[in-house]
C-alpha cells in the first residue's frame, strides 16, 4: 500500500484518524449480466487497470481495509468504488461496504454501465440512480455522518455539477454547529490542478469542476459542454468558499495525489488510485 499521511488542524478536543481511499475501480460482472459486459469487464481491467501487468484491486482493497481495522479508523471514499454499472460490480461493493465501517461519496463511474458511451447528464444521473443507489447503504446524492465531533457532508458532482437542493442541504448540517469536511469525488478547480492536468499530465481538458470558463476554450466540444460550471454550480462553490464551518475538502478522481490550497485558502485533499494501492491516513487534530 501507497500511504500518504496527513494531518487536518482545525482545533478538535481530541484527535480522530481515518483512512482515505478513493478510485479503486472493481471491474466485475456476474450471472445477472449480459455477456457483453463480461468481456467490457476484462477489457477495462486489462486496458486501465492492471499493475505491472498484474490485477491488484482486491490484494490493495484488502491491505487497506485490514490497516484501518488494525488502527481502528474509519474510512472514507470518495468514489469511484466500481468501474461500471452492473449488478457483478454491485454486488460486490455492497459485501465489501457491509464488512466495515465506511462513509461514502459517490463518483460518476456508479451510475454508468459504459463510461463514455452515455450522455452523462441529470436525465441519465436520475435514470440510474435507482439502479445504484441499493447496492450502497449512503444516499448517494447527499449524505452526512459525525464523527468524532467532526461533521462529514458527501455531495454528488460526479458529473461536475451541484444542485441548488444540495446547496440548501449543506446549509443545514452548517446550523447543526459541526465543523465540516466536505467529501466530493471531482476536486474543485485550482489554478495548480489545472496547469498540472493540461500540460503535465497533458489531458485534454482538465476534469475539474467550476473551472472558469474562460480556461475551457481548448477543451473538446462533449468536455466543454460536460464541464462548464451551471448557476447553481457556481452558487454552491460560492457557499462554501465563504462558509467558516467548511475546514478541508477531500475528493478524487484524479488518480493522483495532490493537496493544495483552493482560492478562499481551505485546503483541498485528492487522494490517488486505489486499484493502484494508494491510501491516505488522515489525522485531525
């Protein structure tokens, strides 16, 4: 296992420590699916998701359920527990959920059967939901947990957008009186994140959500339209960029580890590939 190790200050009276992971990626299929989603199954393992040539996910999933239970942490992920939609995929996250003590955000891979080959939208989001949502015991669209005097909120923007609905949601677990760490599957747009996705990592677009669209000129027409920020986008980051409560955000996605300051100076935490054994030990204090 990849462990990172970082530490959240925020005043607490006595210090809590969780496990992060995020993008684990499970490729399954099983009885209940279609044959052609057995061989998409072997194709994503193998074409995206292999380690040194060899099927790793369930070894690194292991290792790092094995680590919290030893140190008595929570986890938390932040998406992407699956690859695709099927009921193999399923109903595997939801043994592996049910065997510890985990909070989840949900990512976009959930609610697809073929990343890619959809229209991800709200229409397709809401289509899909129920399909996915009984497979996870967290409401995927937007769930809170407290704990250790700590209150963690999970929001949906899989699909680079927020909700008015959630924005209203948010604020009440801010009146609860909690500090709040906020758990999202795609990082919100830094200037840094930017940079290091278009020309380091050269990407065709970013995969940021609430980058300006001033930034988004160079994307491909499907990546602009998937990712420019809507009203009520642009109205949930302007909460939470000027809501005291909200101390750290965590979030994924990315497939690398990466934590900096956003604009309003709250710290952003990405945590990397889990079907790459990458975890992240949180400690706040």
């Amino acid at each position: 296992m990849n462990l990172a190790k970082t530490t959240i200050r925020i005043g607490l009276p006595a210090p809590i420590r969780l496990l992060h992971l995020s993008d684990t990626h499970f490729c399954k299929a099983d009885e209940f699916d279609p044959e052609h989603m057995h061989a998409h199954a072997a194709n994503r393992l193998r074409n995206a998701f292999l380690h040194n040539g060899e099927d790793r996910i369930q070894e690194y999933w292991d290792e790092a359920v094995a680590y919290a239970k030893e140190n008595n942490m929570p986890i938390l992920h932040t998406g992407d527990l699956i690859d695709f939609l099927t009921h193999g995929c399923g109903a595997h996250a939801k043994k592996l959920l049910g065997e510890i003590d985990c909070f989840f955000a949900i990512g976009n891979h959930e609610l697809c059967h073929q990343v890619g080959k959809a229209r991800e939208d709200l229409s397709y989001k809401m289509e899909q939901l129920p399909v996915c949502q009984p497979f996870f015991k967290d409401p995927l669209l937007f769930a809170s947990r407290v704990i250790g005097g700590v209150n963690f909120v999970a929001v949906d923007d899989g699909y680079y957008l927020f909700t008015d609905w959630q924005r209203q949601r948010l604020e009440y677990e801010v009146s609860k009186g909690y500090p709040i760490i906020l758990m999202m599957h795609n990082p919100i747009h830094t200037d840094e994140l930017y940079e290091i996705m278009m020309n380091e990592k050269k990407q065709p677009c970013a995969y940021l959500t609430g980058t300006p669209e001033e930034m988004m000129k160079c994307y491909p027409e499907n990546r602009y339209n998937q990712q420019l920020a809507d009203e009520p986008t642009r109205r949930f980051i302007d909460y939470i960029a000027h809501e005291p409560a909200i101390k750290a955000i965590l979030a994924g996605h990315l497939h690398f580890n990466w934590e900096g300051e956003l604009p309003w100076g709250v710290m952003q935490y990405v945590t990397g590939g889990g079907f790459l054994g990458v975890a992240r030990e949180i400690e706040i204090i």
